[in-house]
C-alpha cells in the first residue's frame, strides 16, 4: 500500500458511517424541535477571521491551524471552530440587519493541528448552534438544554453540566489583576506556558493541567467574585433557568474555555470515565464578536459538541452491556440500513438482459435492491444475498426469462413462489405493507 489516511485522520466505512448518519439525523430533529435552522459555510476562511475571534494568543491560532496561502496570495485557513465563520455569514447575508433573534445550527468537519490521541483528531467533526440577538440567561439555558437533549436522544447517559460566568470585559479585568497579584509570588517557578499566559490571556492559566504548576497555584481568587452586578445578575438568571429546568450542574470557577471571546456564561458537558478526553461538548455567550467583524452590538450565544468523541463515549458505554443491540435496531431503521431489500442473482446471460430493467422497477418503486454484476454461482448469491441480509432474493434463470416470471424466494420463512416479472415492484410493495401493519398492530 503506498498511502495512509493523513495523521489524526480517519475513514469512516460503511458500518460506522450509519452510525453517523442516525447521529446527525437525531441532531437535526432535535434542532428542528427548537426551531434552528441549518447554515454551511466554508471549510477555509480569511486566517485573519479566526486570529481577530478566537484570540491570538489561543493555542488553536497560535499552533494548531492549518493555513496556506493559496495561488492569489491569500493567507486562508482550515476552519478550527464554526462560530467565526457563522459570525462573518450572519453579517454578510445580511441576516444580521433583518434585526429579531436567530437561531442557527452546523455540522460538518473542522480541523486542528494536535498530537493525535484517542478522542482528538487533526479532523474532527462538531455538531454546534448559534443563537444571535438575545442577552437575557434564558437563552443560555435553552441552548444547554438542546445540547443535553441531544445527547439524551443518543442514549448518552451520565454527562456532567458545568457552568460558570468569565464576566464581561470589565469584571474580567479586575480578575486578572487579582489573578496577577495571587500568581506573582510563584511566577518564575511556574513553566513556560503559564509565564506567557500570565502575560497575556492571565485567566487561561486557569487551564492548565501539569499537577507541579497546579500545586504551586494554590487558593487562587475565583472569577465569580469578581463579577459585577450586571454579570451576577446574568449568572443568577442562567441557574434559576436551570433550575426551573430541573437540569442538574455544577459550577466550576475554573472553566474559561480555550477561547478568547466568551463574555459572561461559558459551559461544558463532559463524560467522565472515558479518558483524559472527556468533554463532549461546550460553549458560551460572545456578546462582543459580531461588533468586532465590524456589525451592529448584538449579543450571541452557543455551543459546539464533538461528533466523534460522542460516538466514542456511546460505544464505550454500551461496549459492555447492549451494542450489538444497539447496533441492530439502528440498522433496523430503513434510512440507515446496510441491507438491500432484495438481492436478484441471475443465472445465465439470457436472465442479465432482465436485471436493469428488474432494478430499475424496484427501486422506482422505493425497494432497495442490488443484484451480483458477477454473474457467480447460484450457491455463492444466495450466500450473498444472506449475508446481507436481505429480506427477499429474486432468482431469474434461462427458464424464467422465457416464461416471463421470476422466483421470489423469502429469505425469512424459506418459501418460493412464481411472480410475473412485470408484477414483481407491485407484488412486493404489496408484501411490505402487509408486514409493516402487522408489526404496528
Ligand atoms: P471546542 O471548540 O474546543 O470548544 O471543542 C468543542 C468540542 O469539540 C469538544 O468538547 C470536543 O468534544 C470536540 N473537539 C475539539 N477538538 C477536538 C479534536 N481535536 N478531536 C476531536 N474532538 C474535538
């Protein structure tokens, strides 16, 4: 073999791309259900959009996007996250000056140049909302709560809300200070990554993981002390919601995301037990990003949840009591099934000539059907049409090209019978209803 999938990179084959499928499809109806509407935007932008949103100083701008400057000496960009692209859409489609609230949702690939490891990819796949045109804590609740019914419609059981406020500009500046004055002491013992943040974005200090600089931390002051009486308010406002919601969190001071532009609610949904990648999905209110691309003030909240963690978490969950369960009643729904209805093995050329027009009938008539373009053994189609599972095989040999017929053999009862070849669409549609009013009597 003389290629790979590039590194942090990966195929998702047939099996596993249903898997997708009935995700994606359970995130479009939950968001059809809180009237979201879809938006697809580029997979690169200008790098300038990105390095002006997400932060300079962030690890996604400063190590992890992949940037090129293409053959007109643009310097563009894979996109890391959605909501700068979805910001520059909802200002240049003019959706922006339509004024009133809306509600919009993504899904597709995003790409970061990490160190690869189990539940971080180079591309990655978010399923994510962005709500423009409110500020009140209700909508903040509203989102946390599709995000949490998404996951419930997965079967996703046991994930931790966090919840915390960054405050806006003004509250967040007098933490830092404090932040600055608690860290200075123990500055120079802290490591290199701390000392720049320290210098910079003090308040994503917050994120670091190396237990020697955590000890070092010691008591640090809490953002929620800091916060204004606007900011309170907002804060208190989002855990009445939750509450009136009966959505369980906990509010963790220390969550402040590894972007620069939350104001005010940042969250986190996360798994615990499934690794040292356990955050599933989060996100947060950016009141001042659409007036920085240069739009009218308008505050904006939303989330972003990691599709292939998610499915990893499922797996993982039910790895030990019910996937093959799982998995087959996920097969079982028509839309995402890997079984053909009916498999047509063919016995000699004179029954080829019939195959096309055989197919073209069933699947005219909304019945999935393949047939074996080998032409092999009868022996080795049936086994075929077996192992595909599939419902019915339509056996056409020299004999019943010239009678005009085919035999219909049900793979689940065994019995054959004669069908006029013209009939056969008609004849199993008719045999579908049957059976699915038998199964919803
Ligand atoms: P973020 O945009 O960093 O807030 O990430 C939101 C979610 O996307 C995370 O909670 C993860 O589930 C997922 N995610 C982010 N980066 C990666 C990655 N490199 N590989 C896989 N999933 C990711």
């Amino acid at each position: 073999m003389k290629f790979s999938a590039p590194r942090g990179t990966k195929d998702i084959l047939p099996e596993e791309a249903a898997r997708w499928q009935w995700l994606e499809a359970q995130f479009r109806e939950q968001c059809r259900l809180y009237g979201f509407q879809e938006i697809r935007t580029p997979l690169f932008e200008e790098t300038e959009l990105f390095a002006r949103s997400t932060g300079e100083e962030t690890e996604i701008v400063t190590k992890q996007m992949y940037t090129f400057t293409d053959r007109g000496g643009r310097s563009l960009t894979l996109r890391p996250e959605g909501t700068p692209g979805v910001v520059r859409a909802y200002l240049q489609s003019g959706m922006a000056d339509k004024g009133g609230v809306q509600r919009l949702f993504y899904f597709g690939p995003f790409f970061r140049y990490e160190r690869p490891q189990a539940g971080r990819f180079r591309q990655f796949h978010q399923a994510g909302v962005e709500v423009f045109g409110t500020d009140g804590p209700q909508m903040d609740a509203e989102v946390i709560a599709l995000l949490l019914d998404f996951l419930k419609s997965l079967g996703i059981e046991g994930a931790v809300l966090k919840i915390n406020s960054t405050g806006c500009k003004v509250c967040r500046e007098a933490y830092r200070e404090a932040l600055r004055k608690a860290l200075a002491p123990v500055l120079d013992q802290l490591c290199e990554w701390c000392q720049e943040r320290y210098k910079g974005n003090t308040l994503r200090i917050l994120d670091e993981k190396r237990p020697s600089c955590r000890a070092l931390f010691g008591d640090l002051p809490s953002i929620l002390d800091y916060l204004d009486e606007g900011c309170k308010e907002h804060f208190a406002g989002l855990r009445a919601q939750l509450d009136l919601l009966k959505i369980p969190y906990e509010i963790d001071p220390k969550i402040v995301r590894g972007l620069d532009y939350y104001t005010r609610t940042v969250f986190e949904v996360s798994q615990p037990g499934i690794g040292a990648q356990d955050a599933l999905g989060g996100g947060g209110r950016y009141d001042n990003m659409v007036e920085e691309f240069g739009g009218k003030p308008t505050p904006a909240v939303g989330w972003a949840a990691g599709v292939d963690r998610i499915l990893g978490a499922l797996f993982d969950q039910k790895k030990n009591k019910d996937v093959e369960e799982f998995l087959l009643q996920i097969r079982r729904h028509h839309a995402y099934s890997l079984s053909p209805k009916v498999f047509i093995v063919n016995i000699g050329l004179e029954a080829r000539r019939y195959i096309l027009p055989l197919l073209n009938a069933l699947h005219n008539a909304q019945i999935s059907a393949i047939d074996d373009p080998l032409g092999r053994s009868p022996k080795t189609q049936m086994k075929e049409a077996a192992q595909r599972n599939c419902r019915w095989a339509v056996i056409i040999g020299e004999n019943e090209s010239r009678q005009g017929i085919v035999k219909l053999h049900d793979m689940e009862s065994g019995s054959e019978s004669d069908i006029n070849r013209d009939n056969l669409a008609q004849e199993l549609r008719k045999r579908l209803a049957e059976e699915k009013k038998a199964t919803t009597e």
